[in-house]
C-alpha cells in the first residue's frame, strides 16, 4: 500500500468497471465483476484485495507463492496464477497495471490560482485553470496553457510557450522554448539554457551566441536534473511522446523522434539525428553530427560513434553490432582460459 501521507487512493473499483475503463482484459468465467479491487501491490505483497501483474517470467516463482486477489498476465501463463487468483489475460500485463494503477491512484488535481509569493509578469499570458506556485515566476511575454501546473520556484522565461495540461515541476527552468501540451517537466529540468558553443582560441574562447529554440511535442516526458539546450542556429527538437529519465544531456541541434525512450544518464552531443521509437540504455554516450535509424536499441554504457542503420542494436564501447560485440566477448574468454591453462 503506498503511503497515505504522499499518495491518495479513489475507488475501490468494480472488476467491471476496471475492465470498461482500460479494455485491455476480460472477466474470466466464473469470475464476480462486481468484486472490488482495493489497491495494486508487488507480487510479493499482494493481498486478496489488490491487484497485481506479471510481464517477465523470471518472477514466475513469486507468483506462485503470490496472495493476490487479481493477476493481469499473458495469457499462455493463465496456468502458472494461483489458486484463488483471478488470472485476467492481455498481451500487454504491464499496461494494464499501469492503467488500474492510475485509476486508483490518479495525478493531483491542478488548484487554479496565483500563490502570493509567485511572480507573474503583466504581459504574460496565462489560461484557464492553471496553478502557479510559491516563489514561481513568469517572466515577460510568456504564454501558459489551460490547466498547467507551474510547481515552486519553477521559471517560465521570456517568451516561453507552454502548451495544456502540462506540469513543470519545482525548481525546473524553460527559456527558448515552446512546448506542446501534456508535457511532464520534472523537478530541476532545465530546458533551453545555451548549448556548449564556442570558437577556441590560444588567449581566450570566445562565445558563439546559441540563436536557437527547444521544440517540445505533445505528451513528452522530461526527467528530473535533466538538460537540453537550445539550438544554435538550428532548432532543438523533440518530437511527441518521447520520455527522458533523470540525469540526461542533450546537446544543441539534436533532434529526437516521436515516441523515443532515452534513459539515466544518456549523453549526446550536438546535431545528433535520433529516429523514431529509438531506445537508449543508461549511461549511453553519442558522438555529434551522426544518425540512428528508427527502431534502433543502443545498449547500456554503449559509445556510438557512427550512424546507426534502422532496427540495428549495438553495445559496447565504441559501440558495435550485438551478435559481434558477444561473439568478441566468448573469443576473448576462450584466450583467457586457453592462457589459464599453459600455465
């Protein structure tokens, strides 16, 4: 049960009206939909009353010794749910959770108004139904959607645009930038400060003003303390639905594709061309002025230093095809127990 204090949960749910709401899982025959759901739980604290999931078979175990009430999971599983259990079948387990989940336990809801200690300048334009928090700023020309939330100490620079129903969290800044709706800016995001540009000289580096903009599609998710800067002739550009976890940097003219997922840590350098549906493991490094091909997976810690083609994967450092990078790995194995045994 997640804690009261930061989490408030609605329902409990019909098993009916979970079905309704998410259309991803049927009641099973013989099952009651007017059974209620309480709360979602790990498989491993589950109750009779929560629901629960399973996506990755290596927890297969668990749900054996599993006391959930409700499991959604594949249906070639069904068999592996417990006595007692109500197996509701999807092919998609995890979306199905996150769905009840939201029900049970949906977004705080926007409080319209100014707070006192917020600043919102004369000439900012702010919409309907939308929540400015303490120490928050708006500076001039701004121009806030309907039912945004701008959390404490969040600055919204000169001429920002942002779109409906987004959420800034605290302490994030946005200069240069327009963002579309539904964006998630997480807490400390900073978003449009100057890319790393500067002509180098023996005496003395010299700046390269950054003219650009950040353009942020509809429903993007930006994780916490990360960066991207704006462009430095060219634009900074996110497509839609991309999400970024916390701690990544983005450099000036990258351009990412609708639906990309970039995690922990990721790392790349300016004018960098990213394709759609594109994932990168955490800690993932990209050299600048290169492409990856829609599709493509780039492993964890992975340095890219050349195009990806299109659905490729690759890991390793410099990053290489998966199949070559494991075939490399056993090679080397082999010369070292080879070696171990001259001894």
């Amino acid at each position: 049960m997640a804690d009261a204090r930061f989490h408030e949960r609605r329902g409990p749910f019909s098993l009916g009206e979970l079905a309704e709401a998410t259309r991803l899982f049927q009641i099973p025959e013989g099952a009651d939909p007017a059974r209620k759901v309480v709360d979602v739980a790990p498989l491993e604290t589950a109750g009779p009353d929560d629901l629960t999931f399973l996506e990755n078979r290596k927890y297969l175990e668990q749900l054996a010794g599993s006391s959930a009430g409700f499991c959604v999971i594949e249906p070639e599983l069904i068999d592996r749910v417990p006595t007692g259990t109500v197996a509701l079948a999807t092919p998609h387990p995890y979306l199905a959770y996150a769905l009840v989940a939201q029900a049970l336990y949906p977004a705080p809801a926007t409080r319209p108004g100014t707070h006192p200690a917020a600043y919102v300048d004369p000439s900012a334009k702010v919409g309907e139904g939308v929540e400015i928090a303490a120490n928050a700023v708006v500076e001039a020309g701004a121009e806030i959607g309907d039912g945004t939330v701008v959390a404490a100490n969040a600055t919204v620079g000169r001429g920002v645009v942002v779109g409906r129903e987004c959420r800034i969290g605290s302490n994030a800044s946005l200069e240069f930038c327009i963002l579309g709706d539904r964006v998630d800016v997480q807490a400390g995001a900073r978003i449009g400060a100057p890319g790393f540009g500067f002509a180098p000289h023996p005496e003395r580096h010299r700046t390269v003003p950054q003219l650009g903009r950040v353009l942020v599609g509809d429903d993007c998710h930006i994780g916490a303390n990360t960066c991207i800067a704006c462009g430095s002739g060219h634009d900074t550009v996110l497509g839609r639905n991309v999400w970024i976890d916390n701690l990544v940097q983005i450099a000036h003219n990258c351009e990412i594709g609708d639906g990309s997922i970039l995690v922990g840590q990721v790392g790349m350098a300016g004018s960098t061309k990213v394709g759609r549906f594109v994932q990168m493991g955490g800690q993932a490094g990209l050299a600048g002025h290169i492409r990856i091909g829609d599709q493509a997976r780039i492993g964890a810690k992975a340095g890219v230093m050349n195009d990806v083609e299109e659905g490729a994967t690759l890991i390793g450092q410099p990053a290489i095809p998966v199949k070559e990078f494991w075939r490399q790995v056993a090679a080397l194995r082999r010369l070292g127990s080879r070696k171990g045994a001259g001894k």
